[in-house]
C-alpha cells in the first residue's frame, strides 16, 4: 500500500515569501525540529543563492553528523542544466534536488514570451534531470510549476519524459491555489495512473483550500497506486495566502473522518513537537500565530460558552476532536517580568556568562567563552533579536558549525 510523507518546504517557499525570512541560524533549527517530528525531508533551501551555499553546506555537515538525520535535505532549483552546475559547484555535497519549471500555456506565454514551446519546456526539464544524475543526485523530483492551470495531456507528457530520464518524483504545484479537493484528486489519480511515479503535491491557500486540498491529492495519489508526498509549511506561511499547513495537514490526515483507516503515513509522526516548532517559526518570522490555527492557536482547545463549557467538562471529546497533549501544549508559559540579562550584539562576557549559565553551560576557560560570545554577537547582528535558549545551546553545542552559518561573504 503506498504511503503519505511530509515533505516541508518553510526553508524554501516561507523564506521567499514578501515580507518574511529567517536568518540561517534560524532555519537550522527549524531543520532540527522538523527532523525531530519525524518530517521526512526539508526544502532546506536555494543552491544556486551564494548566500545560502554556506549554511547549506553546514547543514549538510550536521547531517552526515547525525544530527539531522534521517531527515533528507532537499535543495530547490530551476530545472535549467546550468542552474544545476552551480547547485553542485556552490554545495558539492548537495544529493537531493527538486527542478522547477513552468508548464501552463499560461506561463509559457505569460513568463517566456513566445522565447519557449512546450517541447523547449520538456527539453529544458530533462536535459536539467540529466545533468542532476551525471552531478551525483540521489534523489531528483521535477516540480510542475502552475500544474493545476496545466492541460493534463501535456503534465502526463512532462511527466513521462522526467521519469524516461531517471526523475524520481513528480511534484504537482497548485501554485495559485486554484485547485479544489474534487478537481486535484481527479488530476493527481490520473497523473499516478499514467506516469507511475510518486506524485508531490504543492498546494497554496488563496482559495482556502491548501489543506483540503493536499489531503484529497494524497488520496488521488494513493488511489492511483503511488506514494503521495505532501509538501507544507510551519504555520502555513508560504508566498501570498500561504500553503498547507504542517500541523494542520498532520492532523488533517490522521484524524478526519474514515481517512487514517485507509491512507497511511509513512514512519511516525511526532505530533508532540507541534507546539514548540509553531511557536519557534512564529517568533523567527516574527508572525503570530493566529487565535483560530488549527491545534496551535491560543482558541484551539479554549471553551467559554456555557454548553460547550458544560459538555467538554463532562466529556473533552464532547467538543474536541483530538487532546492538547498530543500536540506537546499544556506547560503554563511563564513571562518574567524582572531583571533580564540578554545576550545580542553588544553583549560583554560578563551578562553573556550570566544568561549561559541559567541554560546551564559552562566553559572550560575564558577563551572557550568568549569565542561562543562572539558567535552569539554575530548570530544577533542575523535575526535582530534575543536569541532563544535552543540558538544558544546550539552555538555552544557547534560553535565550528555555527561559524559556518554565520559567514557571509558578499561578492566575494
Ligand atoms: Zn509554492
């Protein structure tokens, strides 16, 4: 029976998003915690970006540390040969890519003018999947960018083509959100049953529908005989209204009605680590959580009316499909309200050791500390705010990779 994976994609579609992004601090965590919660790859980020090739390769480095593992790291490119030449010249070490390139007529037209047929659109996919496998990629997914705007002849077409080449997956982008649950689990069925490939789905949330309409495509998927892998992100944000939901898609799929009976997740999912990863992405994207999300949201288990109040007194499953202890929630959250000490940019060795020393770290000698006090400096002078205890743990744990995340070396 094929299965449902989770496929997270914040450190791609979250951080390229208008008026969000994260320092590479930041997405590192967010790779340890997806890793945590049994995530079975993340979109760790963009190869081709100078910027980013350093942290990639740290991250890369943790993972062949065993720190992220068994999650796999999966960089984004465009399905262009040249793109994935410096994918591999800027991170030698990338083994897991996905390649994109528009296929409705109206990105043909609308991006290429009249420069790209969809036979160019083909060739240009498949020669960018040749040179993935010549360059060492283990794992190539070809992305359909605007599938759903997409004539179905044609994805089976673009479809067929990646998997003669070697494509392991092929990744179907509602990339306006325009798909509904019964359209997307008609096109994806029959994507499955004609390519006989593993079929991604991308799904964004301008009509409301990201979740719905991943969990319906993982059905279409699973129901034409393949593995459906979900691609989501933390607290759903993604470019313009957001895409799925990780949480929201996790519990979509393992609670809505008759659905865990039939479809499958694959490994396990530890749902117990929602709360801590939604509140991390909220406090580095700088983006609150909102009242109503579903399992995170400060209203997901709050009753106040008196025959709700009444009920899940009574019984908690008279108005809760599912408890606040599976999702890791139910610490008090203390704010103090005293003195504070904080490590940033400007700190001196003195506060520094003072808020390490409440995390319980220690150092050898003063020369161990103020290393780690200048990588916090620079950590800080990223995010431009207080670091939270796992980013100090983390510095003081790898300060050799933590270094690497924090060099930038511009038009170096
Ligand atoms: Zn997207």
């Amino acid at each position: 029976m094929p299965k449902i994976y989770f496929l997270d994609v914040t450190n791609r579609d979250g951080v390229q998003t208008a008026r969000l992004g994260l320092s590479k601090l930041e997405k590192t965590l967010i790779n340890i915690y997806l890793n945590e919660m049994g995530v079975f790859q993340s979109e760790f980020g963009f190869p081709t970006t100078r910027h980013e090739s350093i942290y990639l390769q740290a991250n890369l480095e943790l993972a062949e540390m065993g720190v992220l593992h068994p999650m796999r790291l999966e960089g984004w490119i465009r399905a262009i040969a040249s793109d994935v030449e410096s994918a591999f010249k800027l991170v030698p070490n990338i083994r897991h890519l996905n390649l994109s390139i528009s296929t409705s007529d109206q990105m043909i037209k609308g991006k290429f003018q009249g420069r790209k047929t969809r036979e160019d659109i083909i060739n240009c996919m498949v020669e960018a999947v040749d040179a993935a496998r010549a360059l060492g990629a283990e794992s190539i997914g070809v992305n359909a960018e605007d599938a759903s705007r997409t004539d179905l002849d044609f994805l089976i077409k673009f479809g067929l083509a990646a998997k003669e080449h070697g494509a392991d997956r092929f990744r179907y982008c509602d990339t306006l959100g325009y798909d509904n649950p019964f359209t997307i689990y008609e096109t994806i069925k029959a994507l499955a049953e004609n390519v006989g490939m593993a079929i991604e789905q991308h799904c964004h949330g301008d009509l409301g529908m990201a979740v719905g309409n991943s969990i319906a495509g993982a059905k279409g998927a699973i129901d034409g005989g393949q593995d459906a892998y979900i691609n989501t992100t933390l607290n759903g944000l993604g470019e313009r209204a957001g895409n799925a939901d990780l949480v929201a898609t996790i519990l979509a799929a393992t609670k809505s009605k008759g659905f865990a009976d039939e479809y499958q997740l694959a490994g396990s999912v530890d749902l117990s680590k929602a709360w801590k990863v939604a509140k991390f992405a909220s406090y580095a994207f700088g983006v609150p959580i909102p009242i109503n999300q579903p399992g995170v949201g400060s209203n997901a288990f709050a009753h106040e009316s008196g025959i709700h109040a009444d009920g899940v007194l009574k019984d908690p499953q008279n108005y809760e499909l599912y408890g606040y202890e599976e999702l890791g929630r139910g610490e008090p959250e203390f704010v103090y309200t005293g003195r504070e000490i904080c490590a940033g940019e400007y700190s001196g060795i003195s506060g520094f050791s003072h808020v390490m020393g409440k995390i319980e770290v220690s150092f050898n000698n003063k020369e161990e500390a103020n290393e780690v006090l200048e990588l916090v400096r620079y950590a800080n002078v990223e995010s431009q705010k207080p670091l939270v205890e796992d980013e100090l743990l983390f510095i003081a744990k790898y300060p050799q990779i933590a270094k690497k995340l924090l060099t930038l070396t511009p038009l170096g």
